[in-house]
C-alpha cells in the first residue's frame, strides 16, 4: 500500500493571517501614538504661550501694587477714616495654662 502524505497548508496560512492581524493593530496603533503625540505638543505650546501673558499680567499688576504700596502716606490714611490707635492690643506668646476661654475664677 502507497500512503499518499498531504501537504496541507493551513497552520501557515493562519500564521501569516495573523501576522497580518497583528501588523495592521501595530500600525494602528503607531499611528494613534503620533497623533495623541502632535496634540500633546500642540496643547503644551498653547499652555506655554498662555503662561506668558499671565506672567506678563502679573508683573504689571506687582509694578503697580508696588507703586501703590509706595504711594500710601499717613495722610492719605487719614482722608480715608483710618486712626492711630490710642492703646493697641497685642497678642502674648506665652502659653496659657488652660485652653478654656472662662479664665475668671
């Protein structure tokens, strides 16, 4: 008897379809990975400018904080209602010995 052997093709077929499979997500995702990529550099680039006009704000507004700091006089307190305490009140660092606010016993 002659045993006739087949050469079957199958197992390499679905091997080559998977790797196909597999290639194709790889692009894919390679693909997917530049683009989130590009946006994250286009988000960044758009914050960085964003910071510099608010830095910019913000040193103008500490220039002219300053130069109304240094504007302030005793007079132009006294035109807007302030005094000078007759008997301040200072707090004392020393420790009490109870926390309890009914100290007069």
């Amino acid at each position: 008897m002659n045993k006739i052997k087949i050469i079957s093709y199958d197992k390499r077929i679905l091997l080559f379809w998977s790797l196909v499979a597999v290639s194709i997500f790889s692009l894919f995702i390679y693909i997917y990975a530049i683009n989130a990529t590009a946006r994250n550099i286009a988000v960044r680039q758009d914050l960085e400018k964003k910071i510099v006009a608010i830095s910019a704000n913000l040193n103008s507004l500490e220039f002219s904080y300053i130069e109304l700091r240094n504007n302030v006089t005793i007079e132009l307190a006294r035109q807007h209602g302030f005094t000078e305490a007759k008997s301040p009140l200072y707090v004392s660092r020393t420790n009490p010995s109870s926390l309890s606010l009914n100290t007069s016993r």
